[in-house]
C-alpha cells in the first residue's frame, strides 16, 4: 500500500506523524474490542454453570446491514425477559426455537444456536489482533522515519531542492556535485510527500552511484529550457545532513540568492538555518524549507 493513499493515511497516518490513527487503533478500537470479547465469553461462561433450556415462538425479524436477526422474549416466574439472537435459514415469525437462559439470572440468555457458535468470538479475536499489529506497525514506521536517516558515520548527505512555477525539482547531489536520480513534486504535495522525497534524496546522495552529467543534460534531465531560465524562474535551498559520531546530526539548510545578472545563485548567509536533529523535528525543518522556497514579491532584487 503507498503512504500517500488515503486508505493508508486512514489506518496508519501520514509518514512521520503519531496522530489520531495510532491513537484510535491502540486506546479505543482494541480496549472496545477486548471488552467486548470478554463480556460474550462471561456471558456464555454463566451459562454453561447453571443452564435452563425452553422452546419460545420468534416474535420480529429484522435486518443490520446484511445480516437478519430475531427477537423473542421468555416467561419465567411470572416475568418476561427479552431476548435476540441470529436468524436461520427457513424460520418465520410464530415458529419456535430452542433458548438457553441462566437459571438464577434468566436475563442472560441466548438462543441454542448462538450458544454453541463461537464464529463471533473468531473474528474477535482476528479483529483485536489485526488492529494491534496495525498500532504496532505504525508505531514502528513512526520510530524509523522521525528524524531518522540512515547515513553512514561521518557522512555528508546533500540535496537541491529548486521550486519552480509548475512542481518542486529535487536534486541529488553527490560531494558537490548534482546528478540524478531528480524527483519532481507539485506544489499541493502533502508535508510528509515532501519529507519522503527529501529523504529519499539525500540517502540516495550518499549510498547511490554517481552518474556524470553534462549540464546540458543535467538540464534537459531536469525538464527546463536553460539554466538561465531556471534562474530566473525558481527559487532555490541546499539541504545537507551531516552525520558526526561525537556531535550527533545535524541538518544545515543553505539558500540561494539570485544574481542580479540573472546567471546563478549565491549563498544568502542571512538566510541560511542549521538544526540539531536530536532536538528538532523533522516536520518542523519541512514546513521551513517550504516557506525558504515560496517565492517573495521582490525575488529578483533578493
């Protein structure tokens, strides 16, 4: 299943994120689930210790989504005690069926049919396992991509990130160097697309094999008339990761300012942000590197 489909986003959330999902699945379906488990199971357990059989007539049919089920209600001492259970095959209303009540509480009871059916409590218990391994699952997807990147000891992890009028343009750059492979994303991409890419880019920097590109081809490669162009047209950052055994990571973000001739970028060292990753989280350096790339009234004269 992709992270961006929104069947995935429903159970698990968006990448990087210990949202709603989790907390549904881990602090209200299973404790429901469990609890409604061992209710059915102490119900059919009182049963079986003081057990009463009798036959009563099926008073109403009726329906829940696909399923149909019946009501009756059973007279004892004088009292009557409602009742319900699953519909068979070829019952009507007035026909009569076989109902296990407890003795000293004849308000728990069910039919004979639903009293030796344990399928319900299968499904329970698949039910309560499935969104157990779903919580965990996530929790754990959580704990591998939340300011996390698998980079080697000591390493520079480097990507160019442009933002162009059309999508975002991401660079792997290797050493210093800006090859492929180039990832492109639209302006409306959710945080967490970003993040993926981002990430994907800078461990590709690192761990992937340089290509030598021409510019010509870097550019051709990159979907854009000329450089020149791109220049004039894009804004641009440099996000570098650098893994140090003794200081930890750190996550440096260099922003390009443009030429006044319109021939390049320079490095707006007003501008420039450096974090530690142990205490910054991932998402907060996203949404800044996204407002570093929107483009300002006076781009040209930055």
């Amino acid at each position: 299943m992709k992270s961006d489909s929104k069947l995935y986003r429903f159970f698990l959330g968006e990448r990087g994120t210990r949202g709603l999902p989790t907390v549904a699945i881990l602090i209200v379906l299973v404790p429901f689930l469990a609890f409604g488990f061992f209710f059915s199971n102490n119900k059919r357990e009182n049963l079986a210790n003081n057990p009463v059989s009798t036959r009563v007539a099926i008073e109403e049919i009726y329906s829940v989504g696909n399923s149909w089920y019946i009501d009756y209600h059973l007279n004892i001492d004088g009292i009557s005690y409602k009742g319900s259970g699953k519909l068979l095959k070829g019952l009507s209303v007035g026909d009569t069926i076989g109902v296990v009540y407890q003795k000293d509480n004849p308000a728990n009871n069910m039919t004979v049919y639903d009293y030796y059916d344990h399928s319900d409590d299968k499904w329970a218990i698949i039910i309560i396992l499935l969104a157990t391994v779903l919580g965990i699952y996530r929790w754990s997807k959580v704990g591998k991509t939340n300011n996390t990147l698998e980079v080697p000891q000591d390493g520079n992890a480097k990507c160019q990130i442009y933002r162009t009028s059309k999508h975002y343009i991401f660079l792997t750059v290797y050493y210093s160097i800006a090859s492929k492979p180039i990832y492109f994303l639209s302006h409306e991409c959710i945080d967490s697309e970003f993040e993926k890419t981002m990430v994907d880019c800078l461990e590709t920097s690192v761990k992937g094999k340089y290509r030598a590109m021409k510019p010509s081809e870097l550019i051709k490669a990159m979907k854009q008339q000329s450089w020149r162009q791109l220049y004039l047209n894009s804004t641009m950052c440099l996000v570098e990761y650098s893994s140090q055994e003794y200081l930890g990571g750190k996550l440096s973000i260099e922003v390009g300012k443009r030429r006044k001739d319109g021939r390049g970028f320079d490095w707006d060292s007003n501008r420039s942000r450096s974090f530690d990753t142990k205490k910054t989280d991932w998402r907060q350096t996203i949404g800044i590197i996204r407002n570093i790339l929107e483009p300002t009234i006076n781009e040209t004269d930055r």
